[in-house]
C-alpha cells in the first residue's frame, strides 16, 4: 500500500515560475447580478476590495510581479482568476451561476476560459463525496488518478501555450489531488465509520510536501494543503501528553516554534502562522489573542501578514468587554422587527446559527434547557440566523417550535449584523450587559457549565 502512495505521490512533482519586477495590470469587467456592491480579490491569503458600481461593473489596478491566481468572491458566489502582470483582464461572469459561461477579454482570456472548465470538474466531484470517499483505500487512490487525468486531458486540449501558465496548473492539478487524498481520513470516517482510518497509521501526508516553495502560495489549494498539515500539527500538539495543563498560549508558542523548525522559507512560516493568529482573534480570550498577537508582530517580517493580524486585532477590540455592542434591527420570524435598544435592562445572549450548522444544532437541547432554568429571569435570548434560504429557517424554527427572539440576518454572512459582531464561524454566542455593553464575546456556549455562573454573576448587576 505504501509504495502505491509513494509512487502516487511522484507523479504530483511542480515546477517553480521566476519572480520578476512588479507590473500593474487592470482587472476590470461586470458581476451579473452581484450579492452587493463589493467584490474580493483574494491570493496568499491577502484580500483587496473591489468596489462595484450598481450595474455590477467594477475596475481595480493590480500589481503583479509574477502570474498568479486569484479568488474572486461576491457574496457567496466564488471563481478563480488568472493575472498576467502588465497585461489587462477583462471578465463578465456570473457568480451565483457557474454553469454560465464567462466571458473573458485580454491576453489571459483563453487561459481563464480554460479554468471555467476546470472549476466544472471540481464542482462535478462534490456530490461524488460518498461514493470517493467510501471506496477502500487501494480504489480510492485509482479514483484519484482518474480525476487528475480528466484534469489533465483538458489542460492538454485546451491548446495553451503559455509555458509559465502550464507549469502553474500542473502544478495546482497536483495540489487539487492532493487535497483530495488529505481529506480521505476525514470523509472515510463521516461516510464509512465502520471501515475509518487515521492520518497516523495508515499513511503520513506530510511526506513529499514541499513547505518551502513561495512562488506556489497564491495556488489556493497549495495554500490549503499547507494549513491542513499545521492544523494537524497545532492538534497533536495541544493534545500532547508532555502539554497537559500547558495554557493555549503557551502551546501556541510550542506550535510556532515546530512551525520554525520545518519551514525555512519566511513568507510561508509567516503565512503559516498568521492564519493561526487570526483563528485565535476570532475564538479564543481577549488575553490570550492579545498575547499571540504581540508574539507573532515581534517575530514576523511580511508586512502584509503583519498588516492582517493588527487589523483583525483592533477590529476584535472593538467587541472588547465594555465596549458598546453594535445595534441592529432585524426581522423575527413573527413578523415584527427587534433591536438591540429593545433589550435595554435586561442581559441578552446571542446565538449566532444556521439550520445547517451541525454544531449549532447540538447546541439547541442545551439552549432549551438553558431558557427553561432563567426564563424567570432578565434575561434576553436572541438567536440570529445566517442562513441563505430563508424559507429553510421559517421552517425550523416553527416546525421545532425554538423559543426565545427569533431573527433572521437577510445577506446573511453579508449582513451588516454579520459583518459588524465580526462572525466567521457558528454557533457563536455574544453576552450582552443591560445597558448594551459587552460582557463577553464568544461567550461560553449553552453546553459550557460556565454560562450559568456567567448568568448568575451579571444578574445581581442589574438594578
């Protein structure tokens, strides 16, 4: 079985494109149909904003200083764009349709015509989900191989010649097949729990993976391939016999010195580390994401990573204990508007869920339970909902009968109510004072003992 991986693995070698002088190139077009009126442009983990006129037409300068990939996200709708330093894009695309063709104007445009097609594979393999990842191991490195060869096939009929543009999408074929391979432990387990495997003893992804190759970070799914590996790494670590009753700052501290240890090239061990910074803005303690961020601005070099994690920090200052909570005003499912002015005198928990958040879901018995032991209490329980079909939550919330203020986010992740309490990821739950305060940002969830004592303790502030 190993030397079927080994071999497999061979046949996923990339080359590396030379970086040259920094060019601008115009990225210009129209978004069908747009989400709103902002666009991102996303590579290396760095996002620019596109501003979007009403029609959905927009024109952003970019600098390049080699041919890279890009994400372009409106809304929900995503798409990958290719870039030529100093030659102009043109696109006209759909990003809530992808089976809508594109158009593309520019020296890129057959290239991005090109990637359209290749998106489609990607998309083709998602429903396959189960029947890939239910396959014995043996079958599933044969599926894998099938895959890339379609990927493969088209790339070769696709009649580019662009060397550099070649030697980048056989790279990112390799990555996307990768990925594939990586999340086969993952998947075995969800769709075929009795026959799972683990990333210990079956086989070690981290083997053959090149760390160090920076002219490939604007490739996603490279991208994506090195943060699953350190997230197993930052796993293992934390749950480290020799760690218990280390804190989480500590264990980070371990982490970014493994991270020292195996990457040499400075850009990816910034890259590498920021992601976890900002994962620890977003979930962990006002201290302790105060403590990782001075950590990681003494050591890292890369001003665009720098210039993300002190950002991300002063926005999450911004939901600081004390601070005033953002307001809103929003739909309940009885039809009447709410907002945060409403719940004046009281304490008010947020939950912030979907319908189709299966952590959000566990939470729910917990909730009930929750509401039952305070609802003689001054206490205000809120639940926000982000999902896209609204019809779905309607549903729910009356077939399920949830009590409590029921709201729904219209935009969703995109609502300004989203945006403004900074959601990057639920269930998360917001702890609000009388007077509209913070009392506590991701605040214990209903199934954490500690959001009784929480509750008791702010009660007796009340007047």
């Amino acid at each position: 079985m190993k030397r079927t991986f080994y071999l497999f693995f061979a046949l996923l070698a990339v080359a590396a494109c030379s970086t040259k002088e920094p060019k601008v190139s115009i990225f210009s077009g129209q978004i069908i149909n747009p989400a709103d009126n902002i666009a991102f442009l996303i590579s290396e983990g760095v996002t620019d904003t596109i501003s979007l006129n009403e029609d959905g037409t927009f024109s952003k300068e970019i600098t390049l200083s080699h041919p890279s990939y890009f994400t372009l996200k409106n809304g929900r709708g995503s798409t990958i764009i290719f870039a030529i330093p100093g030659e102009d894009l043109k696109a006209t695309i759909n990003l809530k349709d992808p089976s809508e063709t594109p158009v593309f104007e520019g020296k890129a445009a057959d290239i991005n015509q090109y990637i359209h097609k290749a998106s489609a594979i990607a998309r083709s393999i998602a429903p396959k989900y189960r029947e890939l990842y239910s396959a014995p191991l043996d079958i599933f490195v044969l599926k894998l191989d099938s895959i890339k060869n379609e990927y493969s096939t088209l790339l070769k009929n696709s009649d580019i010649h662009n060397k550099s543009f070649l030697e980048l999408e056989n790279a990112r074929i390799g990555y996307m097949i990768r990925n594939l391979l990586h999340d086969y432990p993952v998947y075995k387990s969800y769709f075929a729990p009795e026959d799972s495997v683990n990333y210990e003893d079956d086989y070690k992804f981290s083997e053959n993976i090149d760390y160090n190759k920076p002219e490939h970070l604007h490739i996603a799914a490279y991208a994506d391939l090195i943060m699953k590996n350190f997230q197993l790494l930052f796993q293992s670590i934390s749950s480290a016999e020799q760690n218990v009753g280390k804190s989480e700052f500590e264990k980070m501290v371990i982490y970014f010195e493994k991270v020292d240890s195996l990457v040499s090239d400075i850009k990816i061990r910034d890259f590498i580390k920021h992601n976890s910074v900002i994962e620890a803005i977003q979930w962990s303690s006002l201290e302790v994401s105060k403590n990782v961020v001075e950590h990681f601005l003494r050591s890292a070099s890369t001003e665009s990573y720098r210039n993300i994690v002190a950002n991300a920090f002063a926005r999450r200052m911004l939901l600081a204990p004390g601070a005033n909570a953002p307001e809103f005003t929003l739909s309940g499912i009885d039809g009447a508007e709410y907002s945060l002015k409403d719940f004046r005198g009281k304490l008010v928990y947020i939950d912030f869920w979907a319908t189709w958040c299966r952590p959000c879901l566990m939470e729910i018995p917990h909730l009930t339970k929750l509401k039952e032991a305070y609802k003689n209490k001054p206490i205000a329980f809120v639940a926000i909902s982000v999902d896209s079909d609204k019809s779905a939550w309607e549903e729910m919330v009356k077939r399920d009968k949830l009590s409590g203020y029921q709201l729904y986010a219209e935009n969703n992740w995109q609502s300004e109510t989203a945006k403004n309490y900074q959601i990057r990821g639920i269930p998360t739950f917001v702890f609000i004072d009388g007077e509209g305060k913070i009392i506590e940002y991701n605040a214990p969830r209903p199934s954490n003992p500690e959001i009784n004592l929480l509750f008791d303790k702010y009660l007796k502030t009340l007047p």
